[in-house]
C-alpha cells in the first residue's frame, strides 16, 4: 500500500482504492464525533427539560457553546449546529494531525 493517503483514508497504490487501516478516514470520523456531539447534547436538554431537579450542571454547555443559553428555540438550534461544528472541527484536526504523523513515522 502507498504511504500516501487521501483525507477520506483511502490509497490509491495500484489503480484501486482500498482503505489504509491505518489511518483514521476523516469523513467517516467526522460524521461519527458530530453525529456523538449532537446526540449528546439533545441527551443533555432532555435531561434539563424533564428531570431539572438533577444536580447536573448544564451551564457547562454556555462555556463550550459560544452564544449558548438556556433554554429557547433559537438557542436550541445554535447548541446543535456548534455541536455539529465542534465534531467536525476536533475530527479534521485531529484525523490530519494523526495521520501526518502516522505517515511521518512510517
């Protein structure tokens, strides 16, 4: 296999794509840490909304969310869209940084 990858994780030695299971497919773990991201924070409101007497500290989310607070409509929707934006962020910087290395040490 080619030491060389593409963003997505795949090679292409030999006229074929086949994955490198090496390196980390950045599009595969940018959809995986967003989709985690946005089902984690829906998790947490509903648990605000349904059980507030919890002693769970949501203002947490205010620090991570810029422009976050609780609860209304347009704030809900912002939460989600940085949540979304804050898994795709930690996967290409992560994903690039992991495989530069990677391949840096093969």
């Amino acid at each position: 296999m080619s030491q060389t990858s593409s963003l997505s994780g795949f090679s292409a030695a030999q006229g074929h794509s086949e994955p490198d299971v090496r390196t980390i497919p950045i599009v595969t773990f940018g959809l995986a840490l967003s989709g985690f991201f946005a089902v984690s924070y829906i998790v947490c409101i509903l648990g605000y909304l349904l059980a507030p007497g919890l002693p769970v500290q949501h203002q947490f989310l205010e620090v991570f969310l810029p422009g976050f607070t609780l609860l209304t409509w347009p704030s809900f929707f912002l939460g989600l869209v940085e949540s979304v934006l804050l898994g795709w962020y930690v996967a290409l910087l992560f994903g690039w940084l992991y495989n530069f290395f990677l391949r840096r040490a093969a």
